[in-house]
C-alpha cells in the first residue's frame, strides 16, 4: 500500500488495478470477436422514449466504446502526473480506484446493451442506461467527500479551485447530492415512456447546479470583508 506522503506513481497504481486491465482486455478482445457478426449498420443512439435515432457503421459499433474506455482510463492513470497537486492523489487513492472502478463498468454495460441491440436482442435502453447511471452515480456520491484537493477529479469550480475549505464542504455536500441523483436515476428506470429520460436528466443536472452554486456561496460567504 502506498503510503500517503509518497509521489504518485502510475505503474504501481497500475499493477494494483489488475482487474481492470483485466475488463479493459477483454473489451478490446470482445471488439474483435464482435465485429463480423454486426450488421452493416449499428444502433448508435437512442431518443428519450428509447427508440434508436442515429445509426454507426459497423467498426464504429464494434470499436468506439472499448477504444473510448481504454482512453478514459489511461487518461485518469496519467494526468496526475501533470496536476501540480499530484501528491494529494495519495491521499484518496481508494476513491480514485473506485471512480475508475465505476466508469470502466458503466461503459462495459452500456457496450453489452448496444452490442446486444445491435445482434437483435431485445435490450430495453431506456431501463439499463438509467440503471446503470444511478449505481456509477452513487460510486461517485459515496467516494466524493474523499477526494482531495487538485485539478482533474471532483466538483472544480473557481471557487473549490481558490479554497481547500470551500473545497472540502463542497464535497461533502456533493456526496450526497450524488447519491440522491443515483437513486432517483434507479426508480426513473421503472418510469415507462421519455419521463424515465427526463427524471434522471433533471436529477444530475440538478445535483451538479446545486453544488456548483453552493461553493459558489460558501466562498463569498468566507470572503467578506468585516464591517
């Protein structure tokens, strides 16, 4: 385990993250293996009531996502590496092994789901994604308040930029806001019909305003001049 006051080093983090390696592997493997047997046109997006509105071509379908998660994740392996906070990374090392953790699988499901589509599974989108997004939503809600100060990972705005305290209460007010998003995004999968769309649009995007203007508040709060 690395110890907290030490530098952030990558090919530890990524030895320790086998299992992923593992998931992003078989993505890459699955692609291959999947990519003659998708027609020539695959689904590539769906509207609000879960019908298919944009169509890929065959590589794209087969390509885009493994290829788009492995570049997420080699992306979140390296940027620290150039944060001028690189050595607050130590400090939440769990919680940035779980955000990893929960986007890596969320994109796994969501290339399960339109991969079965594609091959003519009866997949209902406008459940799975919902779903999906509530259980990465509450990964994110439970490990936020975890997250130390830096560039890249949590609620950056200028004012948790400017302040460690802003920072911190902002965080911890965005944990929950999270999770509640999370589970509200969960029931919205059992809502029939666009709404299921809408409930969870509306629950993210309200969490992400309510903790964006709060540090906003807090800051200018711890900000003002005495009288």
């Amino acid at each position: 385990m690395t110890r907290h006051n030490e530098e952030y080093r990558w090919t530890e983090i990524l030895r320790q993250d086998w299992p992923l390696v593992f998931v992003l592997s078989g993505l890459v493997v699955a692609a291959f293996v999947i990519f003659p047997l998708l027609p020539e046109r695959v689904p590539m997006h769906w509207n609000a009531a879960g019908e298919v509105d944009r169509y890929g071509s065959r590589f794209t379908g087969a390509f885009a996502i493994p290829f788009l998660t492995v570049g997420i994740y080699v992306g979140m392996l390296l940027l620290p590496l150039i944060d001028p906070r690189r050595a607050n990374y130590t400090k939440f090392q769990t919680a940035y092994r779980a955000l990893r953790t929960g986007l890596v699988l969320f994109l796994t499901v969501l290339y399960a789901a339109v991969t079965a589509s594609a091959l003519g599974y009866d997949v209902n989108i406008s459940r799975v994604i919902p779903m999906a997004l509530g259980v990465f939503f509450i990964i994110i809600g439970n490990y936020l308040t975890q997250v130390r100060h830096n560039y890249f990972v949590g609620i950056r705005t200028p004012w948790t930029l400017a302040s460690e305290e802003v920072w911190r209460r902002t965080h911890r007010l965005g944990g929950f806001l999270f999770v509640a998003a999370g589970i509200i995004s969960i029931f919205a999968a059992l809502v029939p019909g666009p709404l299921s769309f809408w409930v969870t649009i509306a629950a993210v995007i309200g969490a992400a305003v309510v903790a964006v203007v709060y540090s906003a508040v807090l800051y200018f709060q711890s900000n003002k001049t005495p009288k």
